[in-house]
C-alpha cells in the first residue's frame, strides 16, 4: 500500500515525539533499527545512511569527548588523566543521548528520503501560509542540486579566465568571494524573473485553488494520522505529568 | 463580471492579526527561554533529561512557527520567492562549514542577506523556515528554529539603522546579533543535545566542563565564543556581497529604498 | 490585410502611450515617448540594439515590470478597454495575475520561467490554471492540447529540470499561451536556436497570429520571420526611431541603428568588412612551425571515465549541448585537428552536436577519454585549467557567469599584475576596454552592462592577456550589431598578431564569413 505523504509524515513526527518523550535506551536502540530497516526494504537506504552518518557521527563524537572526558558530576571513575575523568555515569549519558538523538534523526530521515516531494506539495492546501511553506520546501530542493552545477559552471568560467585557486586560507577566502558575487547576483536575477513569471501564472491569487496531480487518501489512512497524532500527544502528556510527580 | 486589472489596497484589519501571532510567537520563544534558565532543570545532567528537552523543543518550536504563521502570509511574492535562494544559500555553505573543523558555522549568510533586502519581518520568517527546511536532511537544526528566526529579525532591525551603510559597522552589528543570538540558542545545545553538534564546538565546551562548569553555563560560555564571531564574519560576507550587486538590482527592493539601508543612493556608483 | 474578416481588427487589444519610464534610483529613463497599438492577429517586431530598451517595453506592457514597485511610469497603459494612467502618487496598481491572462511574457532565459515546484512538464503547464481553480478535467485537456502546438507531448511526464535549452523555450511558451492569452510578447525568442528550431517556431506564431493573438516580438536580430511581420518598431536608446510596415524600413534604407543585425549573423552594415577577412589577413605562411593549438584523436563520453579539473567527474547538465538522455554515449569520437598561429577555425554543428563540449577540451577543463590535447606543442594533460588560461583563451555563452568585480575596469585589472609589470596592467586593460569599444564604460557595473556589452566585457578580459588561442562559444548570440562589428575587429586583430581562434557557432552564415576555415561537428565526428 503507498502511504498518503501526510500519514509518513505524521508517522515519523510521532515517533521522534514518542521517543524524545520515553527517552529510553532500549527503546531509541529498537528505533534507529526499525528505520534502517525501513529505509533498506523501501530502497533509499544507500542515500539516507550517508546523510545520517553526516549528521549523527559527529553529534556523538562530540557528545563522547565532551562527556566521556569531562563529566562533573560523575561519581564512578573508571579513568583520569589530568582534569579528564572518564566517568560512568559520563559514557551512560552520551550513550543515552546519542541514541535518543540517533533514534529521532533517522525516523525524520526516513521519511524525507522516501516522500515524494510533488506528492507532499499537491497535498498541501495551495493558499496562504500552507502553500507558500509548500512553495518555499519545494523550491529549496529543486535548486539544491541546480546551484551545485551552477556553482561548477561558474567556476569553470573562471578558470578559463585564468583563475587559479591557490592553498591557504585566504586565497580560498578570495576565490570564495570571486565566486559568491556571480552566484548570488545571478540568483536575485533568476528570482526576480521567478517572481514575475510566478505572479503572472496567479501565485498571489486570493481564491480557491484546484491540483492537477491527484494524490489519493483513502479515510484509512486519514484514521490512522489522528491516532498517531494522539499517541504522540498521550506521550508528552505522560512524560511531563511523570516529571511533575518525580519532582 | 470580470475581476479587475488593478489591486485593491491592502487591509488594516490584517496588519492588527499578524501582529498578534507575531506576539504570541515572540512569547512563547521568551516564556521557554526564561523558564527554562530559572529552572535550571537538575535532570539535565542526571536523570532522563527529557521534559526539558521537551519543552525547549515545543516551546521554541512553536514560537518558530507561529512567526511563520504571522509573517509568511503577508510577504510580497518576490521575497518568497527569494527565501528558497537564502535557504540554499544557508545549506550549502553550513553543510560545507560543519564539515571542516573550524568553530564556527556560517549557516545563515542567506538568512541575513534577505534580512537586510527585504527587512526584519522577512528575515525572521527565512531564519525559522531555513531550520525547518533543512531538517529535511539534518533534523537536529529543527530545535534552532527559534534563535535562527531571532538572528534574521535582528540583522534586518540593524540593517533598518544603517548598521549596513558602513562595511565597519556589519561586524559591529554581527557581533551584537551573536551574544542575543548564542545566549537564546544555548538552552537547545543544552536540554536537546546535552552538548553540541560539532566537533570543534564540542572541544569548546569540554573545556569549560572540565573547570567545573555545569553544561548549561559551559555551553552559554561556549556559544558566546563561537556566536560573536560566527555573526560578525556572516555579516561581512552579506555586506560585501550586498555592495557587489548593482544598483538596479539593490533599489528593487522597497525595504532598501525606504530605509536607505544601503550606502551610495545618489547617482554616483559605490564603488 | 488577411485578418480583416476580424471585426475588432482596427480596436488594439493592448495600447501604451510611455512618456517616460525610469528605474528607482535612476536620472535618466530607459523608455521615452513611445506609442504602441496591438491589434488582434497581428505580428509585431520590436527591433533594437542591446541595451535598447526593448526588454523594460517588453516587461512593462506584460506586467512583469509593475509600475510602481519597478520603476516611474508616465502615461498609460490600455488593455482590454480598461485605462490604467500613471503619473506620480496614487497610481493603480497592477493585478499581475489577472493581467497575464490577457498578456503572457516569454523572457530570453526560459530557465527562470519554471515554478521550481512543479516535478513534470504536465503540472509545470498546468500551474497557472491550478491557481484560477479549473477543473482537473478542463486543465488535463489544456495540457494535451499545449504539448500537443508545442511538441512537448513525449515529454509531459519528464521533470523540467532536465529538458534541454530548445525543450525549455517550448515549455516557457506553453506556460505563457495555454491560458489563451490575446496578446503573446516574446523577448529574442530566435537567439540560440538552430534552423530546424527557428522555423519550427515561427510556424507556431503564423498559427498563433491566424487565431487572432497579438504577437509581438522583441529582437536585436532581424530574423527571416520578422520580415512577415506587419508592423516593425525600431528603438534606439529608448525612444522610437522609426515604425510601420518592414518594406519602409529594411535595412539599406537606413533606418535601422546599425546595433540591428540582419539574419544571417553579419552585422547589417559591416557585411563589406567582414567578408573581407579572407583579403585583409592572408593565411600565415603554411607547413612550417608548430601548430597552435592541436587535438590527436580526442575521444570523449560523459561517464566514460572522463576526468574533470580538479580530479572530480563532471556530470552533464542541459546547457546548450546534446539534448538529454544519451549521457552515456560517446559525445567525441576521433576528433583530429590542428589550427596554425594566425588562422580563423569556425566550428559548426547542429544543436547538441557537442560544440561546447569539444571547447572544454580547449584548456582542460574536460579531458579526453583518449587521444592528446596539445597547445603550442606542449601536451596540456597535466595542467590545471587555470594555468592553461595563460595561453588559451576561452570565452564561454554566458557572461555573467565569468563578471564578479564591481566596475568593468576592476574586472579587464584582474589577475593581469600576475602576468605583466604592475604598471603595464592599467595599460593593458584600458587598450583591451577600448578595443572591445567599453572604453566610456569602464567605472560602469558590469552587471549593469546590456547583454551585448556583457559578452564583450568578457572578451575584453581575455583579450587583455593577449592568448595565443582565443576560444569563442557561440559569438553571436546576445550581441548586437555594433557588438559583433566590434568582435570582429577584435578577432582579425588578434588573429594578426599570431593567435589561433576557434569560433564555435550554430550558425553557419556567420561562420563562412568570419573563419578562414570552417569544419562541420556532427554527431561527434569533425568533417571539413
């Protein structure tokens, strides 16, 4: 069955919630597990574990030095050196936090990587503030991989002007600014051509709208969202209402 | 019969609405942040920190969209059509600073370059909307929605004083920007992450840590190293780029006209 | 004449009456004292120089330039029997939307037309009827009806991203007519497109025109279909030099500014000089002495292990070469030529025959599957492009791509200190500016520069370090008549003084007239 972009959305909201909220080593290690697996049968694995890999080793890795080494409040020392105590409870809380992070990181991942972008903005009501939000996330990746190549167009005219990007800190600061000033001029350009083409096509017009492309939503699914949406909230009610208690 | 070719002028009673939400968000980004500095909430460090984490989370969240909310509706189509540039603007180069070991992040050099054509209101809703889009492939910038959106309302506040008028005055304003900025965004690093997400920042705070600082004042400490000098080095960059476009291109947007924001309105080039 | 059975024939759909018009910021205005009357199924053709003025007419009477948030309109502006007046304070403020219903606009980069948030052609085309909220049934009609005047059929499914330049101006003309607008202005629609593309397109408008539009067409070229069209309207500077039927105004009457260059690529009033290329630098002493510039049996596929500078693989994109969808293919095959110090080498070549790819070989900025790129002798393989530069020259379509200073004499400056005497840089820059004709332009914004004055600017710069190979990817395009006389010039010159220069063009006229040679690019084999 293909998932309406709003049921994978609020899917994968309510997991990062549910997890944030129980903050649960077993549970946030069962998560991250539950997305790699999800990502692998779904076929985006390749893209989305590099893209986590990014953002999660160097999260941990700083949590690791920064706790791992140096944690105050620890009482169990396993080892010193110096100021930096390795500590007990210094390992259990990077660990902890690095999976509750991992575990959130790759359920939001999953489904970005897996939405289809054209399906989510068809879905969104096309007025005020849903359809420029929609509008503002669409174009964004439509001209994420468009400006690398014009990043590499421009740099190739450059070259072939005879500019020779050399090592060091401020030449790169230099050729950085050689390369910005077309880059974003060109850009404003393309935007204010955008804008006008856009506003001529009725991109401002205050009335209703209609999609050419049809996305289904059978009332499933629909279900499905409100209960996931109630999860989430039944989690952070508990959690804070458990806080209250403890304290 | 047939609409008409012209517009009509627009309506107060729709000014008096987004001013509302714009104070509602403002609030609630303020209330979080207080609330969570005189709690000092002892489970930071021991215990599941995670109702903290939950309530810097939605606090900032929902203050973050609640500009968006307000702001996004009411701006002309040719900034919204120019948020999705500073967004690309603010991905590619912070992806390309976080990478390298360097304390800094330049992620918001497309955030302040809008602030300072098309002014604060703008600025404010590109910094929420560039957490929140680039969560898309980095969730863990969606907690600083809040402190993004702060810095593009101040860049666009000081471009509206001709903090942008002088090349020497950009880092001036970038450095105050950062300590307001830093101070608001450590509760996140804190509560959220219990740390930072760079390496380099990370070091930071270890060292701190290692004095004996608990993390919330280690990471303020921290963020009050990087954030200055972070914002005064993305507000040159926008300076010397905002310089490097030419006039006709500049003048098109009325927030630069009106304010003057930019030096050089008489005929003569800025050169 | 062939319209009169139309009843509202003499009644314009469209009039301004432009006293003057002016930038925010600006002393002098773009556009003075020009009166414009649009009838149905007439075809109009704004003719101008560079810098004329021809794209603000182009915006203002199609909205895309609000007056107001653009710039000072005086006078007014009539569409439809409705009058807007502009003068000052309180000026109407112009619905774009619902002006684009009766107006579409086709600017000269249909890249920048695209929503960006559309993923097929089909719902690209269909964007502007969403936002009137037609039905799904009436807009998947429209669609196919569209693609179907505009070829684009195969392609409704493909993502607009990856159409090729020819495919994009299609689509950027779908999205301007499937509302069926009454009048259609079109800014150098012919500018880039090869024969085959030129007809197709003009046969479009002749449709466009019988079904009673209003088409009007800006151009700084005197294209063949314009010669059809009823009423011509020459500026120059803004103002209206001359207007009424073509027969009154062709060229040899002369009436049009020189900067307006017939078909064909020569500069309308320079064709003496430029067929005399072959007379006034006879070829250099031939056999003898190494080639300048010499490709051995250059091979080249994008992803066929092709090296880009730097170490990393370039992936192809739609710009100006072969049309998507054979990226794997061989684009290179065998290509053997050898240009001697002084010789003129035009190459040609339908569309996506791989004309810009062969010119990346020029200075390493693509290397070769197989077979050696030599300069002066000297095997290039190992250099980085930038090092290459200090011999070959090479001069890509897209000039703003290469401009990053403030004024255009910063711009000739940079990097020169590197190669000359500090003192001699100035010199040389200047001397570069003036014979490019920028001389009076030199504290101007290169970004501010007209398209013409941009290319040349570009050439400018590259002319100032004096290569030994000077490279040009489709000269013509974006310059005007003066431009081109200029390049001419400048070419012969630097072809006197010993380079070897490789024109890369589609178009085949100008190729004969300028080149001493001229060697044929088709499907990747070079014969000639």
């Amino acid at each position: 069955m293909r998932l309406h972009p709003l049921t994978s959305l609020a899917a994968a909201c309510s997991t990062a919630v549910i997890t944030t909220a129980a903050a649960s080593l077993p549970l946030s290690l069962a998560v991250m597990g539950a997305a790699v697996v999800l990502s692998a049968r779904g076929g985006t694995a390749r893209r989305l574990l590099p893209a986590a890999a990014a953002v999660l080793l160097p999260l941990g890795l700083s949590l690791l030095v920064m706790h791992g080494l140096f944690f105050p409040e620890g009482r169990t020392v396993l080892a010193q050196w110096g100021v930096a105590r390795v500590t007990a409870e210094g390992l259990a809380f990077a660990l902890e936090r690095a999976a509750q992070l991992g575990a959130v990181v790759l359920a939001l991942l999953v489904f970005s990587f897996s939405v289809s972008v054209p399906d989510l903005v068809a879905v969104l009501p096309s007025r005020g503030v849903h359809g420029r939000f929609a509008f503002v996330l669409a174009s964004t990746l439509t001209l994420l991989p468009a400006i690398t190549s014009r990043v590499e167009r421009i740099r190739q005219a450059q070259e072939s002007r005879g500019l020779v990007v050399r090592r060091g800190v401020l030449h790169r600061a230099a050729a950085f600014r050689l390369q910005a000033v077309p880059l974003v001029l060109s850009l404003i350009e393309d935007a204010g051509t955008r804008t006008a083409a856009l506003e001529a096509r009725g991109f401002s017009n205050p009335g209703p709208r209609t999609s050419y492309r049809d996305v289904p939503d059978p009332r499933g699914q629909r279900v499905l969202r409100a209960a996931l949406l109630a999860a989430a909230a039944a989690a952070v009610a508990a959690r804070l209402l458990l806080t209250q208690a403890g304290s | 019969m047939s609409p008409s070719l012209t517009l009509p002028a627009p309506a107060p009673a729709a000014a008096r609405k987004r001013r509302l939400l714009e104070i509602l968000g403002a609030a609630a980004i303020a209330a979080t942040y207080v609330y969570l500095v005189l709690n000092q909430p002892a489970d930071i460090t021991g215990g599941p920190g995670s109702a903290s984490a939950l309530i810097a989370l939605s606090g900032f969240l929902v203050g973050a969209i609640l500009l968006i909310v307000a702001v996004l509706p009411t701006l002309p189509a040719s900034t919204v059509v120019l948020i999705p540039v500073a967004l690309v603007l603010n991905i590619v180069l912070g992806q390309f600073v976080g990478s390298t070991l360097v304390p800094f992040y330049l992620d918001a050099i497309g955030t302040v370059l809008i602030a300072v054509l098309a002014g604060p209101a703008a600025g404010a809703a590109t910094g929420a909307l560039s957490s929140i889009v680039w969560s898309f492939f980095n969730p863990t910038v969606l907690p600083f929605a809040a402190g993004a959106a702060l810095i593009g309302c101040l860049a666009g506040l000081a471009a509206r004083h001709g903090m942008f008028r002088r090349l020497y005055l950009a880092p001036v304003a970038g450095f105050v920007t950062g300590i307001i900025g830093g101070v608001v965004s450590a509760p996140v690093a804190a509560f959220v992450f219990g740390g930072t997400s760079g390496v380099a920042t990370g070091a930071i705070v270890s060292a701190f840590r290692s004095m004996g600082d608990t993390l919330l004042a280690a990471i303020t400490k921290q963020a009050l190293i990087s954030d200055p000098m972070d914002k005064a080095i993305v507000f040159t960059v926008v300076a010397v780029l905002a310089y490097a476009l030419p006039r006709r291109t500049r003048l098109q947007f009325p927030f630069v006209r009106r304010h003057r924001v930019l030096a050089g309105t008489s005929p003569e080039q800025g050169s | 004449m062939s319209a009169a059975h139309h009843s509202t024939e003499t009644k314009p759909i469209l009039s301004a009456r432009i006293r003057s018009f002016t930038y925010h910021g600006e002393g002098l205005p773009v556009l003075e004292g020009i009166d414009l009357d649009l009838a149905p199924g007439t075809l109009t053709a704004v003719l101008g120089a560079s810098g004329s003025g021809k794209s603000t007419l182009g915006r203002l009477l199609s909205g895309w330039l609000p007056p107001g948030t653009g710039g000072t309109l005086r006078g007014f502006l009539e569409l439809a029997g409705s009058r807007l007046e502009f003068g000052g304070s309180g000026d109407p403020r112009i619905n774009p939307a619902e002006w684009g219903r009766h107006v579409g606009f086709v600017p000269q980069d249909p890249a920048a037309v695209l929503s960006t948030v559309r993923g097929t052609v089909a719902e690209e085309l269909a964007f502007g009827l969403e936002n009137a909220a037609l039905g799904r049934q009436a807009m998947k009609t429209a669609v196919e009806h569209t693609a179907g005047v505009l070829g684009l059929t195969e392609l409704l499914e493909q993502n607009p991203g990856s159409l090729s330049g020819g495919q994009l101006r299609r689509l950027a003309i779908g999205c301007a007519i499937i509302a069926g607008p009454q009048v259609l202005i079109m800014d150098e629609p012919f500018a880039s497109l090869d024969s085959a593309g030129t007809a197709g397109l003009a046969r479009l408008l002749q449709d466009l025109v019988k079904l009673g539009t209003a088409v009007v067409v800006l151009s700084q070229v005197v294209d063949a279909p314009l010669l059809d069209a009823g009423t011509w309207l020459v500026l120059d500077n803004g103002k209206v030099t001359g207007s009424g039927p073509p027969a009154g105004l062709q060229a040899g009457a002369g009436l049009l500014p020189p900067g307006i260059r017939a078909a064909g690529g020569a500069p309308a009033p320079a064709r003496d000089h430029t067929g005399a290329v072959h007379a006034d630098t006879l070829l250099p002493r031939g056999g003898a002495g190494v080639p300048a510039l010499e490709l051995r049996g250059v091979c080249f596929g994008y992803g066929g292990g092709g090296r880009a500078a730097g170490g990393r693989t370039t992936r192809r994109r739609a710009r100006g070469g072969s049309p998507a969808g054979d990226a794997s293919a061989q684009v290179l095959k065998d290509i053997n030529l050898s240009i001697k110090p002084g010789e003129v080498v035009a190459v040609t070549g339908p569309n996506g025959a791989g004309k810009s790819t062969l010119l990346r070989h020029f200075n390493g900025l693509l290397r070769p599957t197989a077979g050696d790129v030599l300069v002066h002798g000297r095997d290039i393989a190992g250099e980085p492009p930038g090092e290459a530069a200090r011999s070959v020259g090479l001069l890509f379509q897209q000039p703003r791509d290469e401009l990053f200073e403030r004024t255009a004499l910063r711009e000739v400056c940079f990097g020169l200190d590197r190669l000359f005497h500090p003192g001699e840089a100035a010199g040389r820059a200047l001397d570069a500016l003036s014979a490019v004709g920028l001389s009076g332009a030199a504290d101007a914004h290169p970004a501010e520069l007209p398209a013409s004055g941009q290319r040349l600017l570009a050439l400018a710069a590259v002319l100032a370090r004096k290569p030994s190979v000077l490279a040009l990817d489709e000269p013509t395009v974006a310059l005007d008549g003066g431009g081109l006389a200029l390049l001419d010039a400048a070419v012969r010159s630097a072809a006197g003084e010993g380079a070897a220069v490789v024109l890369v063009t589609h178009d085949l006229d100008y190729a004969r007239a300028a080149a001493h040679r001229v060697v044929m690019l088709d499907g990747g084999r070079l014969d000639g």
